[in-house]
C-alpha cells in the first residue's frame, strides 16, 4: 500500500530508550535514564493522589472540553479558557496546527538542528520546508524573516531549542515579529518555558493580547514532571483554538492526565524544586565537563548538548552498557555529541563518573 507522497521519506521517531527495553537488551539492571529531558523528581505527591483518585472514573470518558482544567491554566497563565487548547502532550498541539493550518502547496520555516516534530509536521501534510542555517548553536531569527515569503504559512521557533538549549531574545523576537506578515502563523514552541531564568527570555503572550497570529505551546511533560500521561497545550486567540479545535479528537486528553495536570498546577513548590534542583545539577555538570576538558552548549532547560572527539553514538552506547541512558544527536546534525538530560545529584554523579570511565577506556 503506498502512502500519501512524502511520507516514505519520514524517519520513525527515536524517542529516549526506555530503561525495560535496556534492561531486556543488555540484562543490566540498576539503570537510569537521562535521555528525554523528563523531570528527575518525579511527579508532584498531589499529582499523584489526583491519579489515584481518577483512576476509579476511568469508566466514563473525559471532558472533551477539559472544562476545570482550562479554568485553572486560564487563570495560572492569564489568559481566557477561550484561548486555550489541550494536548495529548503538546506535540499534538504541534501537529493539530499542520492538520489545521498546513496544505501541500504551503511552506513552512524552522531551524536547522531545531526539536525533529517541525520537519515531520511539515512532510506529513506536504509542504515545502524552508530550513534557515543556525547561528551558532541558536535559531536565526533574522534568517527566518529572510525566507517568508507568499508561500510561508507556519513558521517554528523553539524556546529553548531541544537539542541545543540555547534560547531566542525578546529583542530577536520583536524584530522577527515585526517582519511577519498577517497570514502567517508564528508557533512559539515553550516546552521548556518554566526552566527559563534569563531576564531578555521573551514574553509571548503579548503578542496573542495583540491579536497577533501566534500559538504558544507548552506542556505537563517537563518541570510539571508528567511525561507518560502526555498532556500539554496552545494558548492562541480564539478564532485560531476554536479553528483547531474542529480538528482535535473529541477525547484527545484523557481523564486521569486532566486530573494529573489540574493537581500538578495547584503544586508550586515542586516546580520551585524542580528549577532549583535543574540549576544546582547544571552547574555542577558544567563544572565537571569542564575539569574533563569537553565542550558543550551553555542550556536554558534540563538537558545540556556535550560534544567529543569520536561519534556520540558511541559514547552513548558505551554509557548505555554501564547503565546510563542519553541520547545521541547525529539525526540533529551533531554527529561527535550527545545529550544529557540534568537529573538527581546522584543521576549527576553516575553520568559523570561513567563518562569517566568511557572515555578513559
Ligand atoms: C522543544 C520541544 N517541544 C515539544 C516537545 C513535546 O513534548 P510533549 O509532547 O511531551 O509535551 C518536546 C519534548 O521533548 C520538546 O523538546
């Protein structure tokens, strides 16, 4: 059976490997994974006692319409529930915008080395993709202003940037913003968002208080520490959620996640540990990388982009054996680099006592 024109040329996604399928691999145990950017304190208790709870519901179906949920995050981000639309992890959020907003005939702008979901919304729905070179290890903004044209239709800004942690400035962003047109949508891509602790980091919303043709998208699966229940979100003016939402599957975020995300809210002291514990482990692995005399990119989220001198896919399969999982980015453009997702002290010291031994084997 032939599949719709350009999806042949789709690479499956390779997600972080899950610790069983090492553990089946390898038959290691005692492995910890510091491949997917995930929070390493776990869930909020209040999280989990949400699940718990909803977990005796999950008979019925789920508000379609995540009523309470959107009243909560309406009222956590300043905006109106109108504004709002949910996830199965934000990148549905991602992908209802090329289902809703992306023809065959359109282009659509991103980053070279920029998070892997722009290229593949971009192909699935068949457009063009117009990939701006980077500047340095940051998107290019001004390059990106450069390629609109009659054509562009989204245009794909991660901040930060997975996998370079790197971040766009608010005075990049306006000048960026100044340049695109009324009928191109600008999707602003914060997975990342609460790590951020840089005072020129851009406010987006004013741009959807604007009436801007913007949708900023964010998620339960990072500092929330809610990844296996995939809930995440865009926040847009009306017209563009109540125009995604004809798309969006009736059920598409279920019960127990609404109920996980509304309690994960309400916990803002584990957000407030998980920004301290991220900041206390990235400085501490800057320090070491640097004692080892390795490079890396300097990151505004929970992972850091580390480059050697031999492939990253073999420091990441020499790492794997000793139980440690990150992840390589060659498929990113960084063929001698992996990355390591910041994790507990004790994650720290794991990874850094395995680099240790894999480069000094
Ligand atoms: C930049 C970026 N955007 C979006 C996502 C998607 O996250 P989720 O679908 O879990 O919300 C990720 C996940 O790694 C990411 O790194």
């Amino acid at each position: 059976m032939r599949p719709k024109p350009g999806i042949e040329t789709i690479q499956p996604y390779q997600g972080g490997k899950p610790i069983e399928e090492v553990q089946r691999e390898l038959g290691i145990s005692d492995i910890i994974k510091l491949a997917s950017n995930e929070n390493p304190l776990g869930p909020s208790p209040m999280a989990l006692q949400a699940i718990q709870d909803a977990a005796t519901q999950v008979n019925l179906y789920p508000d379609g319409n995540a009523y309470y949920l959107k009243q909560d995050l309406a009222a956590h981000v300043g905006v109106d529930p109108e504004q709002l639309i949910l996830g199965n992890g934000s990148n549905e959020v991602l992908q209802l915008v090329g289902e809703t907003y992306v023809s065959p005939s359109d282009e659509v702008i991103y980053s070279e080395s920029a998070f892997v979901v722009y290229m593949l919304v971009a192909k699935v729905f068949g457009a063009k993709s117009i990939i701006t070179p980077m500047d340095g290890y940051t998107q290019d903004l001004r390059a990106m202003a450069d390629a609109i044209t009659d054509q562009t239709r989204v245009i794909f800004i991660a901040n930060p940037n997975n996998p370079t942690g790197t971040m766009v400035t608010k005075t990049e962003t306006e000048k960026l913003m100044a340049r695109v047109p009324d009928d191109v949508l600008v999707v602003f891509d914060e997975a990342y968002y609460e790590y951020v602790d840089r005072p020129d980091y851009p406010e987006t919303l004013p741009y959807l208080h604007e009436g801007r043709n913007v949708i900023i998208t964010r998620t339960f699966s990072k500092i929330y520490g809610l990844a296996g229940m995939r809930i995440g979100y865009g926040l847009a003016k009306p017209d563009i959620i109540e125009t995604m939402n004809r798309v969006r599957q009736p059920f598409n975020c279920n019960l127990v996640a609404q109920a996980a995300a509304r309690a994960a809210l309400k916990d803002a002291e584990h957000v407030r540990r998980s920004q301290e514990i991220n900041a206390a482990g990235k400085a501490v692995l800057y320090e070491e990388l640097d004692q080892m005399g390795l490079e890396y990119v300097e990151s505004e989220g929970n992972f850091i982009l580390v480059h050697f001198d031999r492939p990253g896919d073999e420091v990441s399969d020499a790492l794997m054996r000793k139980g440690v999982i990150v992840r390589p980015v060659a498929g990113y453009g960084f063929p001698n680099s992996i990355r390591v997702t910041i994790g507990t002290p004790e994650e720290n010291e794991r990874f850094v006592n395995g680099l240790k031994a894999v480069l000094g084997e």
